[in-house]
C-alpha cells in the first residue's frame, strides 16, 4: 500500500504534532478516507521527508505525530530552471506540473511578443499562486522533498539582464548542436529558455544571443511550447542527470 505524502508549509521536528492544513486534511479525510494511526510522510521543503502517523481525524481537522525525519534521495546533480512563456489554458499547468515530476528546481513565467495571454496584475497573481499549489501537488505525488518555487512573472528581455551563473539554452529548430553536446558547468545549473506557441521574435533571439543563451536543437521535428520544455528536460536528465 503506497504511503500517502503530505506538504506542510510550516517547519517541522521529530516528535512533534502537527495539525495539517485545511486542503491537506480535506484529502486526507474526505478523499482518500485516513483513520487515525494510519501512516503518512511529511515534508516542507528543506529536503527530508517526516515520517509520521495520524493522530486524529474529523471532518476538517487532521493532525499527525512525526516519528522521524530522514534525508531524500530525490534531487538530481542538475538544477535546471525552467524560464517558461506563459501558454494559454491549461497548457500551462501541465508544463509546471510534468516539469516538477521531471526535476527542475525553479520555473519563472515569461511574457515575450507574441504570448498569446493577456491578464490584469491581479489575475497573474492569483495564478501564481494556483501554480505554486500545483507544484506542491506535484512533489507530493513524484516523491520530491524539495519543493521548486514559481518565480515572479517577468518581461522576457527583463530576464535578460538578470544575472546566471550556469549554461543558458534557448530552443531553436535552426540550431546546429545538440543536448549530447553540452557540457554542463560544476555547480549543474543549466536555464532553459521556451518560447511561446509562435515562437521567439528574431528581436528576442537576437537578445538572447547576446545575453549568453546557446541555441540547441531538439530533432527535426519543431515540438509546441508544452512539449519542447518537458522533453528538452527530459533529455537533459537522461543524458547529463539522473534518468539513466
């Protein structure tokens, strides 16, 4: 029987009780039916995970006892950011969730020329949050303990000018080098950059260009914005990370 995995925002240490938050115990609860003393994993973020058991349960109150914390094994040697146009619909929520499964250790949401999303400050923010929530979700199914962060949305040649001390990829179909080719520095940061379903403006390639980015190509076929993300992840992982 698979343990259920629970994110808790709030520090947490061996022995202590915790009551989980209210999404949390509603799962717990009301969707997958816990009783007390059942076993579940904990975790917050700092990269352990806090096996504990249920304690108490109610309609909408769930607390649990940690018994141990213990260190997770789950993070790859890259650290691979995500720099991500926003795409329409749920396209996007897809691309953060598979992107989380897949590894990567930050996603910043970008606006270029020809995204194709237009919403008021309000709105961005409100779906930033509901990215975070996703992201969340998404490390409590794959087994991550390290929880990646949705960066603030930003203007694409505002990414340009902010400094990265790793190896910058941008996705292009002309390109003339590979993933096989790369050399991936020590500290294994590598910045991928995805444009949005037209594409990257030759403005902005140009940019990229000279703010460091290295174009690579992915195959011969040219891939939609929530796919060329996932499988360049992909492929990175297999040939430089941990999916070997």
């Amino acid at each position: 029987m698979r343990i259920s995995r629970i994110y808790h925002p709030d520090p947490l240490t061996t022995g202590q009780e915790v009551e989980l938050t209210s999404e949390a115990s509603h799962h717990l609860a009301k969707v997958l039916r816990a009783k007390g003393g059942e076993a579940i994993v904990l975790f917050n973020g700092d990269g352990y995970n806090y096996p504990a058991s249920i304690s108490q349960v109610s309609k909408k109150h769930v607390s649990a006892k940690i018994h141990d914390k213990t260190p997770n094994a789950t993070e790859s040697n890259l650290k691979i950011e995500l720099a991500q146009v926003i795409s329409r619909g749920d396209k996007m929520e897809l691309t953060i969730q598979k992107a989380v499964e897949l590894g990567v250790t930050h996603i910043t949401p970008l606006l270029s020329e020809r995204c194709g999303v237009k919403l008021s400050s309000e709105r961005f923010a409100k779906k930033r949050q509901q990215w975070q929530k996703i992201v969340q979700s998404a490390c409590e199914q794959c087994g991550r303990s390290i929880v990646p962060k949705i960066g603030d949305i930003t203007q694409l040649e505002d990414l340009f000018k902010q400094n990265f001390d790793g190896l910058k990829l941008n996705l292009h179909p002309q390109a003339n080098a590979g993933i096989a080719n790369l050399k991936v520095p020590e500290n294994g940061k590598i910045q991928l950059l995805i444009g949005p379903e037209g594409g990257l403006s030759e403005h902005e390639i140009q940019l990229a260009h000279a703010s460091g980015y290295q174009d690579i190509l992915m195959g011969p076929r040219i891939l939609r914005t929530e796919t060329a993300g996932l499988a360049a992840i992909s492929m990175l992982q297999c040939v430089l990370g941990d999916m070997n």
